[in-house]
C-alpha cells in the first residue's frame, strides 16, 4: 500500500508536485524540483 506525498516550495509555499511512497518514514522528503510560481529550482518539502 502506498502513501500519497504533497510536496511543497519551500520559499513561496505552492504545492506543486504530489507522490506515492512505500516507506512510512516519520521524517520528511525533501527534493530539489523546479517550482513555477519561483521560476527557479528550490527545495520542496513534504506537507502534512
């Protein structure tokens, strides 16, 4: 069974990307992707 993962931009806070997971980890994915609203490659993190 998998986990949906919401991933926010750390900078502006838009919610851009959404995942799945397998693992149910308590800390929090972090991955560099392109945000649209920053038009720049930043940090999103796993929202709640």
């Amino acid at each position: 069974m998998t986990n949906k993962l919401i991933l926010a931009c750390s900078e502006c806070g838009s919610r851009n990307y959404s995942t799945h997971s397998k693992a149910n980890s308590e800390e929090r994915l972090e991955i560099k992707k392109f945000c649209r609203t920053c038009n720049s490659h930043t940090i999103h993190k796993q929202t709640k």
